[in-house]
C-alpha cells in the first residue's frame, strides 16, 4: 500500500472545487441555458472529454490553445491524445463522423482544459455551455447564434455586457489581411517584448489582442480588416449587422477583435462583462468556421456556434449583485426525539411523495437538533415526540424565513401531511389575486 502523503492531497493549480451554494448556481444556470437553446431549435448533444489529438490541431497550430495550453499525452498503444480546450471541435468532429441531416442545430455543455496561467476567472479546468450549427449559409443564422448568446446572459439577470461585432471576411481576406498586419507591426518589431515578437512571428493577428497598455497606440494605427474583406463577406456583415438591429441586439462594432482561435470566418463575436476584471471580462465569444467540417475529414460544411465561460458568468452574476436561482430548499427537517425510526421513515414516505426532507442522523437533544432544522433551510420542521408517535401525528413548526411565515405551530395527522406540506410550497395569494 502507498504511505499516506506527509501534506493533504490538494487540487491541482487551476483546478476548481465547486461546492454549495454554487454549484446549485451552476446547475440553474445550465437548466436556463438548456431552456433558451431548445426554444430555438436546438438539441442536446454531448461529446467526448477525451480526443485524438489531432481532432484539437485543427482549431489552429500557431494558437497559444494548442501549441502552448493543451493537455497531451500518448496513450499505451502509442495513440497522441489530447483533453479538449474547447468543444467545438468534437461536435464538429461528431458532425463528419455521424453524417446527421441537415441542418445540424445542437447545444452542448461541458468542461474544457487550458494550461493557461490560473487567475481570478481564468482556471485551467472550466465549463462552456454552447451551440454550434453545420450545414447553413444564411446570415440570418448568425444573427439567431448571436442574439441567442445575448439573450442567455439577459435571462439569468446580466445587465453590464457587452456584445462586440467584426467579421475576419472570408478565408483569403483574412490571409490577406494577416499578411498587411504582419508587415505593419514587423516595422515596429523593436517596440515588441520578446513574447509579442514571439506571437508576431507565429500568428500575427494575435497581437492586436495584446493586453500591454504601452502596445495600445500601435495596435489603435493597425490596419483595419475593413478595408480587406470582399463584397461577398462585406455584404454578408452589412446583412448581419441589419439583422441585429431588427431584433433589437445592441452591439459594437469591433474592427479588430480576431478571438483565439483559428478556425474563423466572417462573423466572429464576444460578450464581454463591465462588472469584472478586464483580462477575464469575456463572458463568451464565437462566430463562423467555415472549413473545420472539412479540416476534419467531412465535406466542405458552414458552421457557426458560440461558448458562454460558465464560471465567467457566475462571476459576473456575483459580481452585479444578481441574486440567480439557487436549488430549491428542502420542504421539511425531521427531528424525531423517539430515537430514530420515525425520521426514518417520514423522509422517506415524503421523499417518495416528491418532496424534498431531511433529518439529522445520530439523534440529539430537541434543542441541537432544532439547530440542525433551522441551519438546513427547510421551511418547516416537522417534530415527532412520544406523544406524536402515539397520535399518529406530528408537531409542524414554521422555521423563521424560509417560507412559511405567517404559519402557526401545529398537530397534523401523518396521512394528511403530504398534502399539507405542499399546500405550502404553493405560492401565498397575492394581495389583489381573485378580485375581479
Ligand atoms: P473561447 O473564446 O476560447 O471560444 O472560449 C469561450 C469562453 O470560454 C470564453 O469567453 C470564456 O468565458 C471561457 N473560457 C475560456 N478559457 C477559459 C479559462 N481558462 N477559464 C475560464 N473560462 C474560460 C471557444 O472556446 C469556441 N469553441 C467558441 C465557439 C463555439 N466558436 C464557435 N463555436
């Protein structure tokens, strides 16, 4: 047998626990996702954490998400694997491998790893919650994909964000255009840190993502992919852009936003947070990658899709002060002075009848275990005593703000309790309701 360690075994660096009250936060935050991406169309796929590496080789070699960030390894038989940084590629790997009909409209949710350096908002294991579509060349189809992004982030109560626009144009405008901002920042190579002439060197269009303040007034005389995109991909974004206006998206343009990946086309977006820290502050982005389907293997197939960063948006829901669903709490706590079998078996006659109960294991004192009840959040406690066990009954007393306020301590009878109790979880009458 291994020795026990000398120190408690710990996460790993960018590793995250998520425990109560925000993983229930999570849980509801992925329910209202799922609701708003099946109100669109769209079903639930889910993909594979685990890939061959070269599914995730696609998503561009010179990004810092594969060259610098993925987790890899060989397999016994010698297979490269790699752990997803993203989920776009398995879904679209999914797409060439199945051949669904068209067109393809999913939602898939998922954690995701990045080597990256851990930080506030920023972890090397993390959850997306996405939509991706195959087989639609419309662009009225990137007008649903962004205005769905943007009406999650309203749903769940967001206020400050903000949704940025561009199009990279087609694949020869953006090759043209990486060519113009190659040329451009090569002039000022001597202003670059050794890491930017790095990135200059690999993947040019990159640096216009650069965070360091003193690089800003380059970037802001940087060439603009405006004046590089073609008619065809011009007229697309003019018709984009339209589209968002009808539906009453507010949006900023942003000339230069190139996201970090390669695999992009025309329409590529980002919702960003004013509530949290700017090098966090992307909530989600996404956009067109017309060639992946093929790059994997497929026919040449449109496709377009977005990831929110769920732990992103917990943030910045805490971050506004934004309340958000938590789980429901428990109907009622048991506390049995009768030594343990009547807790037994009333959680489990309630559990049985849909409602949520619990009790405290290990008996107690009426007092520690009144403590316990009032600690759980449950809206009652239902109290069980010698003189219940022998009624038939049990004690039902309110437990100050957790829902049945207004309610008066009292017997009820075991056989009429389920229906007591949910006659609770009924909302209270509102004072007008029933006038007419
Ligand atoms: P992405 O911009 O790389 O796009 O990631 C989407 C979101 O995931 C980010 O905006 C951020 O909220 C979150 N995220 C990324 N890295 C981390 C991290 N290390 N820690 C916490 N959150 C993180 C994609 O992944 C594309 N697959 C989106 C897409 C779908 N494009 C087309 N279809």
């Amino acid at each position: 047998m291994t020795a026990a360690p000398s120190e408690p075994f710990r996460a790993l660096t960018g590793m995250r626990d998520v425990l109560p009250p925000e993983a229930g936060r999570r849980r509801a935050l992925l329910a209202q996702f799922a609701a708003a991406a099946g109100r669109a169309g769209y079903a639930e796929v889910a993909v594979p954490v685990l890939e061959e590496l070269g599914v995730f080789e696609r998503l561009g070699e010179a990004t810092d998400v594969v060259s610098k960030e993925m987790y890899h390894f060989t397999d016994q038989d010698g297979t490269e694997l790699a752990l997803r940084p993203e989920l776009t590629a398995g879904v679209v790997r999914a797409f060439v491998q199945h051949a669904p009909t068209l067109p393809w409209k999913v939602w898939v949710a998922g954690t995701a790893f990045r080597r990256e350096r851990p930080q506030r908002g920023r972890y090397r294991m993390f959850d997306q919650v996405g939509v991706e579509v195959l087989g639609v060349d419309d662009p009225d189809l990137d007008v649903e994909v962004v205005a769905l992004a943007w009406q999650v982030l309203a749903d769940v109560g967001l206020r400050d964000v903000t949704l940025l626009v561009n199009s990279l144009g087609d694949h020869e405008d953006r090759a043209r255009y990486t060519e113009a901002v190659r040329s451009y920042f090569e002039e000022v190579r001597g202003r670059l840190s050794e890491g930017e002439q790095d990135t200059l060197d690999r993947n040019p269009l990159r640096l216009l993502d650069a965070k360091r303040p003193e690089l800003a007034p380059v970037i802001a005389r940087a060439p603009e992919l405006s004046a590089y995109r073609s008619d065809e991909s011009a007229s697309h974004y003019e018709r984009v852009l339209t589209g968002l206006r009808a539906v009453g998206v507010p949006y900023t343009e942003a000339p230069r936003l190139v996201r970090g990946l390669d695999y992009y086309r025309r329409t590529t977006f980002e919702l960003t947070s004013g509530a949290i820290d700017a090098a966090q502050n992307a909530l989600g982005g996404g956009g067109r990658y017309d060639r992946l389907a093929e790059e994997l293997g497929g026919r040449p197939t449109d496709g377009i899709g977005f990831a929110l960063g769920v732990d992103r948006v917990l943030l910045a829901l805490e971050a506004e002060g934004v309340e958000g669903d938590t789980d429901p709490g428990l109907d009622a706590f048991v506390v049995d002075l009768t030594g343990g079998e009547a807790a037994r078996d009333l959680t489990h006659e309630l559990r049985a009848a849909g409602l949520a109960a619990d009790r405290r294991f290990g008996g107690g004192s009426m007092r520690s275990q009144m403590k316990h009840a009032d600690r759980s959040g449950a809206a009652v406690a239902l109290i069980v005593g010698e003189d219940e066990l022998q009624s038939g009954e049990v004690t039902l007393r309110p437990l100050r703000g957790h829902g049945a306020d207004g309610v008066e301590q009292h017997r009820v009878r075991r056989k009429a309790l389920v229906a007591e109790l949910r006659a609770l979880q009924a909302p209270a009458p509102r004072p007008g309701d029933g006038e007419h």
